[in-house]
C-alpha cells in the first residue's frame, strides 16, 4: 500500500512561524550586539569572590559539594541562597575558559540575546502578533535596566533564572510532550535564582486563546488551568524545603533593614522604585540604593496605588480569560515577593538586576496593548500612530542609555566612580573607589575617598578597615590595630579585621597574642590563603625571636 503523506500545514501557519522566527532571531542577536563592548571588561565585585584564585569552584573534587551548599560557599561565606544551576554555569564558563574573564562575560551575553529570542516566542504563543513581537522583543534586549545583570557576570542568576521561566511558559503550551518538560524548565528556573518562585501562580491563570483572534469558548475552562498548574506548583512544594535543608536563612540577605513601621512604607514602595528602571531618562547606576522608608513617602503612596490597580485589573482579566493577564501577572508577582520580604523580614534589596524578570512582563504587556490599539476600530488612527511613536522613542532611548550605561562597568575602579557619581547619597560608591585604589598603590587618593564615605555615613565598617590596611601598609601597626579592632566593634566578627590584627601583632612582635587571632581565624576560615602566609609569618618570627615555634593548626 501507498504510504499516506503527513497533512501538510497551511500556507499561513508557515508563514506566520517564518514571521515568529525572524523577529525572534532579530531581537535576541540586537540585544547581543549592543552587550557586545562587555565581553572586553574584567572580572569586578562579587566575580572577584566567586572566581579568582581561592575560589572553591576552582579546587579539583569540589564542584558537587559547592551545587549541594549555599551559593556564597564558594566563596568561603554564606548568603542565605541556593542557585545550583547558575553556579553550574560558572563552572562550566570557567573550565571551558581557563577562568577568561571574556569567556563569562561573552556566555552572559549570548544568555541575554537567547532570553530576548524566548520571549518573542513567548508573545507569540500567548496570542501576540507582529508588532506586539517585534516590541517587545526590541525594548527587552535594549533596557538599560538590564546593564547589571549582563554586563555584571554575577548577575547572570536573573538573566538564567528569566530565561528558563520563558522556556517554561512556552512549553506550557506546547502539547502535551512540551507540558511534561515545562516543570523541568520551572525547575531550573528556581535553581538560578529564588525570585522564579514568584511566578508559580501564573501557571494557575485560566488558559487564554493561542491568538487574539480565536473565541474564548475553545480555550478551557479555570479549572483546566489548575490542573495544569498542578506539576508546577508540586516542583515549587518539593523545591522550598529542599531549599530550607540546604542552606539557612542569613541575616545578611540584604544591604539595609526596615524596621517596624518602616517596613510596610517600604514594601509599598518597592513597584514605585523597580519599575522606574524601565522608564526613559531615568538615571542608572550600579547596585542602586534603596534606603527604608521611616514615613509614608510620596513612593508608597504610588506602590499602594499601583498595587491596587494591579490587584483590580489582574483579576478582571483573567476572569476573562484575557491574554493580558499573564504578562500583567509576571510584572507583579516578582514584585509582589519582594514587597513580601520586606514587610516580613526588614529585608531591602537594592539594585536594577531584580526588575530582570519583571521587565519581560512588562514590555510583554505594553506590547500587547499598542498591538490591541492598532486593531481596534474604536480607538483613532492618530492615537494609535502617536502611541506606536512613543513606545518606537522608548525603545531608541533605551538603545541610548544601555551604551551609555555598559562601559560604566569596565573594570572595579570604573564601575565604582559611576556609583559615586550617579547615587552621591550612597557610601558604598567611594568605599568601593577607596578599595580600588588601595589595589593599585594609590593610599592618599584611598584616603581622600574614605573621606568622602565618612562624610555620607561614617557608621561603614569599611571606613576604619581600608584605613588599617593603608596604615599598616605605612608602617604604622599601633594604629593599624586600633582601627582594624574599632571595624570590628562596629559589625561584629570580620574576617578581614581580625587579618589585620593578627598581622599589627606580628610587626609589634607580640607573637601570643598574634597566635591566638590566626587561631580564631583558622578555625573560622579554614583553608584560607591569606590566613596560611600569616601563619607562615608567625612561624618565621616565633623563630627568629626564640622562642619554640609551634607549626600552624592544620585545618
């Protein structure tokens, strides 16, 4: 018998995968080509920790036991988090690499470009046309909000942590193989970054039409919604004690706490605050400061507005099985959840990176929305083009701001003085130039940095830390060991501190009292290199100064 040919698809569906394709494939290499100057830049502020030398992902025999700890142990530290798959990457990056910073910056980029290609993808699934692809796509890969976590290989997590959550949401509908790997992609998700939590109540919203087009009637009912929810929301419910196992809530999880009424004004405030970020003209900066709001402030006043129009307009459209709704959701939840943390654990995140996911709901949604006032015949043509224009002058603003924003992390020393330059309010810019500068030799510009911090907030640990290493770097250890034990007093046990001590001892030749810190040291920090030279130090001089020298604890 004659074997019967597939049913071969219509010429439109070909036509319109073509369409999908090329503004997907546009859209991510745009997004590409405007990180690419980032490929050049070096490794700055957490990279140094996570992957230089004496980094633990880079010790033989160690890479499962890093994926099973808390995402800062390898670094030797703690931070409260669990993202397995984005330190898998830095694994691979830099085994792949030889450590070149080029390699890591050039996997962030390519990741960015893939994550613009998905939601193009995403739009199209969910019922967008044409244009809602094409701007979307456009002004996600060009939103200079995204200059941190591309540019910064450290905040890769919220690039991967968006990039399989759109994965998910396309497979969700995608039949029913893409259905059983959607979890999978929701999974790695949360292994990349905590915040793919948020979203879980999407997959719960009522499915909508697979284009604008079609009649609601043939999209399923609410509770088909649920029971495709149901595997999602198992991961999530297997993921959140496998995560409380794994590591321990720390107090360091944010720079700055809310206290008391502080939190609910602060909490508030964070829409108003993230979602400045997308706005043209808006400055940008690195690890934009956040301080907690003692008072109702103008901010949460706008939050509480914006989040009770959110709340109205989220349910109305997924009462209605609107497609609307799901990119609206994405927007909110993720800053729904930090809004949470705020109110329940003082916590204050600062930042652009954590607006990463919710930036894909919302060009996702504007898109939607100029398409739908296109289509509209009750809307005039004039609005319509002015609309188009404006979201057209959006994106090219973007386009200008995100080159404008992206040499601004070259190097430490670069990145640092725009901080200082854009947030003037924020100590951690001229503590970080302080640092830089210490780096390269240059103690009487460190000094006049510190200066400038002290003057913003002279309660920074770091101020009287930089000012011991510079001292005991003059030759001066009586005073390198006050302000050394002056930084301690002020935030507690510090790694960094206690070194400085125990090296002030040493120079003064008080050898017990130096053993006696390098002990506690040892036992706090094994295997630091650092700690090991000052023990040989110690060893040297108990020597030199005869006395028995005992060898240094081995740990």
């Amino acid at each position: 018998m004659r074997a019967v040919p597939p049913p071969s698809r219509p010429a439109g569906e070909w036509s319109r995968r073509r369409a999908v394709l090329i503004a997907a494939i546009v859209s991510g290499a745009i997004a590409c080509a405007v990180f690419l100057p980032s490929i050049a830049f070096d490794f700055v502020r957490d990279d140094r920790e996570l992957l230089l030398d004496g980094s633990r992902l880079r010790a033989p025999g160690t890479l499962l036991h890093v994926l099973a700890s808390d995402y800062w142990s390898a670094a030797g530290g703690e931070s409260g988090l669990w993202r397995p798959c984005a330190v898998f990457t830095l694994w691979v990056d830099g085994n792949l690499s030889g450590w070149s910073p080029a390699w890591f910056h050039a996997a962030n980029v390519l990741a960015h470009g893939f994550t613009t290609f998905l939601l193009v993808l995403v739009v199209a699934a969910y019922g967008g046309g044409a244009v809602a692809m094409w701007l979307a796509g456009l002004w996600f890969g060009l939103m200079p909000a995204h200059v941190e976590s591309v540019a910064w290989i450290a905040g890769r997590t919220d690039v991967w942590c968006a990039l399989f959550a759109l994965a998910a949401l396309i497979l969700a509908r995608d039949g029913r193989a893409g259905r059983r790997a959607g979890p999978a992609a929701f999974a790695l998700a949360l292994l990349s970054k905590e915040s793919a939590a948020t979203i879980a109540p999407v997959f719960a919203l009522p499915p909508a039409p697979a284009s604008e087009a079609a009649p609601a009637a043939a999209t399923g009912t609410p509770s088909v919604a649920w029971k495709t929810a149901v595997p999602y929301l198992l991961v999530l419910a297997l993921w959140a004690p496998l995560h409380a196992l794994v590591v321990r809530p720390h107090p360091g999880l944010a720079g700055l706490k809310a206290e008391g009424a502080a939190r609910l004004w602060t909490a508030l405030a964070i829409p108003a605050w993230e979602l400045r970020f997308l706005l043209p003209g808006v400055g940008h900066s690195p690890d934009w400061m956040i301080a907690p709001l003692a008072s109702p402030a103008p901010a949460a006043l706008v939050g509480l507005l914006l989040y009770a129009i959110a709340a109205v307009v989220i349910v109305r459209l997924a009462a209605a099985r609107d497609p609307l709704a799901t990119p609206l959701a994405i927007v909110w939840f993720p800053l729904a959840g930090m809004s949470a943390l705020a109110l329940t654990r003082g916590a204050v995140f600062s930042g652009e990176r954590h607006v990463y996911l919710a930036s894909a709901g919302a060009a996702w949604a504007v898109a939607v929305w100029i398409e739908r006032l296109r289509r509209s015949r009750a809307v005039p043509a004039v609005l319509t083009r002015n609309a188009l224009l404006a979201v057209a002058l959006i994106v090219a603003w973007s386009a200008r701001d995100t080159l404008a924003t992206v040499p601004e992390w070259r190097d430490e020393e670069t990145m640092y003085d725009a901080m200082a330059r854009e947030q003037p309010l924020n100590a951690t810019g001229p503590l970080g130039q302080a640092l830089a500068r210490i780096e390269r030799g240059d103690d009487p510009g460190a000094w006049v940095a510190l200066a400038s911090a002290e003057a913003i907030d002279s309660t920074r640990y770091e101020i009287p830390l930089y000012r011991a290493g510079i001292v005991l770097r003059r030759g001066r250890p009586e005073e390198a060991m006050r302000l050394a034990r002056e930084a301690g007093a002020t935030v507690g046990w510090n790694r960094d501190a206690r070194l400085i001590e125990a090296l002030a001892l040493q120079r003064l030749g008080r050898w017990v009292e130096a053993r006696n810190v390098l002990e506690d040291l040892s036992a706090r920090e094994p295997g630091d290199r650092d700690v090991r030279n000052a023990w040989r130090a110690q060893v040297a001089g108990e020597t030199r100064a005869g006395r028995s020298a005992v060898p240094a604890p081995r740990r």
